[in-house]
C-alpha cells in the first residue's frame, strides 16, 4: 500500500522547502532521492513514486526555489548565490532523509537541471549516496559557456535580475523544437506522447519564462562542473547510471556519450550508459516509460541490494 504525505523543512536561511514522500508499508529497502528538472516540480514524479512504492523504495522529491505551487516567486532561485541555496536545500533534505532513515541506503536521481545538481551534491557529498542516476542530462561545454555567462550578465542590468529575458530562454530552449519540425506545440521536444505534452503546456506552473538571476545562477552551476578536476570529485567507486533518451536535443546519444566518457576518464568504476532509441527529453513521460520505470527500477535494486547485503 502507497502512503503519501507533505513535509516542510526550514532551510539554512529559513526558507521553507516544501517535499513530498511516497512510502510503502514497513521499512523501505531504499530511498529515491529525486531532483527534479527546470521549469517543472515534483507532483509531476507521481506516477514513477507509485511504481518504485509497489518495489519497496519511499521516493522523496522536493520543489526546488522558485518552483512548485509554493514557491515565493516563480522561475527565480533568489536574489544572490540562488544555485548556492538550492544546493543547501538538497543538502537539508538529504539530511532529513538520513535522520529518519538512518541505515537505508539513498539513490539520487536526477533530471535535467537536477542531474547537474546531482552532480554538484556528489562532488560534496558523494559518501553520502548509494547510487546516482543523471536523466536527461550532458556534458557542459565551457565554449558556450562563456558567451552565455556574458549575455545573461548584460541582459541582468538591463532588465534586472528578476527581469525575463525572451533572448536567455531562446538561447536556453529555442533550438530543441527545430529538429522536430514540424511541430504541434513549442515543447514537442519534451516526449512524443502528445498528451503528456499537452499537460505540460497547459500547467501554469510548468515552463518559463525565467529570471535573469535564475539563468546567471545555472549558467554559474553549469561551469563549475564543466571540468574534469570537478567530476573527479565525485567518489570514483559510487554507481552511475547515465540514462535518457537518443534524439534529446539537451544532450542526446552524443551528449549523454560524452558525459560517460569524462566520467571514464576520471576512473569511476561503476558506470553504466542506458540510451532509448528516439526517446526525447522526459523519458518518465515518453511512450516507453513503464520500460524506462521498470529498468531504473532494476538498476536501483541491484546498486542497493550490494550495500544492503555488505
């Protein structure tokens, strides 16, 4: 049977972090952290909650500053160092995973945004996870790094930073759409189920457009990991699963091969690659999800049946 329930916690600065925990009856046999992606929150994990429920895990998802129906100020992290506080937010969150949980093991997972914040936690606090999965996700490239830091920095005097810049969320978005012309909708890039689409488009609380700020503080996150020396941070013996979907636009089959090549390259032990063919951005919300559920699902249990049993 699934339980269900709401939980705030105070942050560091006193902001309230608003998570939700979907949980079987007795004691998991782990918990699934999730980070959820930009421009969306976490009621939208619902349906793979439920399904990692029915296999014994309590999955865990918070709304990340400056999303969700709670959030102070929607698509805008904070005025200063907001990439720095949504990462002190997982790190409070983790935290009370850990105090109620104190011998389950905990598997990250990540989407999109949140598999660079994923990343940015393990580089700090790898020891503390039992896996990590990185949905949807891509190598950084510093190349295009740089201009992108430049113009959002031009674009935060000039509109100020809780300003909306339609040229940051093109330069952010407006390319994915192209490939797969031609096209319903502005986010036909997210999964070719059309109605998944529509139900992102018509919530209010999905999309953009984002604060100047917001683009500066993931712009700042982006190029801190875009190094070996940062990847290398990461416990070189945690499990990885890279996995998402081949046509992509945010990373892809090329993008997602070339993370797990950095990850190769840094000596990490226990990494695997999954990749759907024609999958698009949400693989939770593709066509193959259940398979998708069902194979995360698989992989979770192996990772954490090892630790269990050590």
């Amino acid at each position: 049977m699934l339980h269900h329930r709401t939980q705030i916690l105070a942050a560091m600065d006193g902001h309230d972090i608003h998570m939700q925990l979907w949980e079987p009856e007795g004691n998991p046999a782990c918990i699934v952290q999730i980070l959820h992606g930009l421009g969306e929150y976490s009621d939208r994990y619902a349906r793979f909650a439920s399904a990692a429920v029915a296999r014994g895990f309590t999955v865990v998802c918070h709304d990340h500053r400056g999303h969700g129906p709670h959030a102070a100020e929607l698509a805008h992290f904070a005025d200063a160092d907001g990439w720095q506080k949504v990462n002190q937010d997982i790190q409070s969150v983790n935290d009370a995973i850990r105090e109620g949980f104190p011998e389950i093991p905990i598997v990250m997972l990540g989407h999109s945004m949140g598999s660079f914040l994923a990343q940015t936690f393990a580089m700090y606090y790898g020891a503390k996870l039992s896996g990590l999965i990185l949905s949807g996700s891509t190598w950084p490239s510093r190349i295009e790094l740089v201009p992108a830091k430049l113009i959002a920095h031009f674009e935060a005097w000039r509109l100020g930073i809780h300003g909306k810049s339609p040229l940051l969320d093109k330069l952010g978005f407006g390319a994915f759409n192209k490939r797969f012309a031609p096209t319903r909708t502005e986010f036909d890039w997210l999964s070719r189920d059309e109605e998944e689409v529509d139900k992102y488009v018509a919530d209010p609380l999905c999309g953009g457009p984002f604060s100047c700020a917001l683009w500066l503080d993931f712009i700042g996150g982006l190029f801190e990991l875009s190094s070996d020396h940062a990847v290398s941070r990461i416990p070189v013996d945690l499990p990885i699963l890279i996995s998402g979907g081949a046509a992509d636009p945010v990373g892809g089959d090329m993008g997602m091969t070339k993370l797990a090549l950095h990850y190769a390259q840094t000596l990490h032990q226990r990494l695997k690659v999954k990749i759907y063919d024609d999958g698009r951005h949400e693989m939770l919300n593709e066509i193959k999800r259940d398979q998708v559920t069902a194979d995360w699902l698989d992989w979770i249990a192996t990772t954490t049946r090892s630790v269990r049993s050590g």
